[in-house]
C-alpha cells in the first residue's frame, strides 16, 4: 500500500466520497455520477496540492497552512459578496427596499448587523456595477431641506 501524507488526507477531508444517502433513493446511477465528478474534482485538488507543494520558492512551505489561508479568503469573499447583495436589496429595490427583518435572516445576523454590514463604498460599488443610484439615498437628498 501506497503511504499516504496530509495531501491525502486534505482531499479525504475536502472532497468525501458520495455515498447511498447522498442521492435519492439510493439510486445507483445518481451516485455513479456523483462519484465521477467528485473523482474529478479530487484529482485536479490534489493536482494542484501537490504543484503548490513541488513548486513553493518557500522553504517553510506547509499545505495545510496554506489551505486555511486560502479558505480564509474565500470567507471574506463571501462575507464582501453578501454585503454587496444587503447593500443593493436595501438601497436599490424599487418601490420598497427589502426589510431588515428579512435580510437578517437571510445573512444570519441580528437587524443591527444587517444594518451596519455595508458602508456607503459598497453602495456606490453596487451603483458603478448596475448603472443606477441607490433609491434610498436619492429619497434622502429628496428630503433634505439643503439640497434645495
């Protein structure tokens, strides 16, 4: 048998093998496929494990270090994604914005949270990316007794 090392280990971690109860009904050809596109994805991981690992210039090199990094930054990812879509469901839905209440539990943060999770660089980010201006803040300078 073939000794196994962390890569092993990491894809076993990352990329399990489906099993009869990931597919409905144990249906037998649902999980052929299934473990045909896992083995795929498994391949190309360990793939690139393995050239990450052979081809690091640093010497202190350690793929599971290197793995929660990268896991890492697909958390602040998601978490600039999910602001960007608070900002642009508060700021940019037309007649009503969608409610805080809601959001909240859609991003699994308190009303509070919710409210503070995107700041006004957001919203003009979502305003270059989709070509219009938020409505909330344009009914705010419509009020605005200075603007006049």
């Amino acid at each position: 048998m073939a000794k196994r090392d962390m890569i092993d280990d990491l894809v076993d971690l990352l990329y399990p093998w489906p099993g009869p109860e990931d597919v409905p009904d144990g249906d037998e050809d649902m999980l052929d496929a299934a473990r045909d596109a896992v083995a795929e994805e498994r391949e190309k991981y360990e793939q690139n494990l393995r050239m990450a690992e052979e081809h690091s210039e640093d010497p202190q090199f350690d793929v599971l270090l290197s793995e929660i990094s990268a896991a890492r930054r697909e958390m602040r990812a998601a978490e600039a994604r999910m602001r960007t879509l608070v900002a642009y469901g508060r700021e940019f839905i037309k007649p009503q914005p969608y409610q805080l209440k809601d959001l909240a539990a859609a991003t699994g943060m308190s009303i509070s949270g919710t409210r503070s999770s995107y700041t006004i660089e957001v919203v003009a980010s979502v305003a270059r990316r989709i070509g219009r201006q938020p409505q909330r803040l344009l009914l705010a300078l419509d009020e605005d007794p200075s603007t006049d």
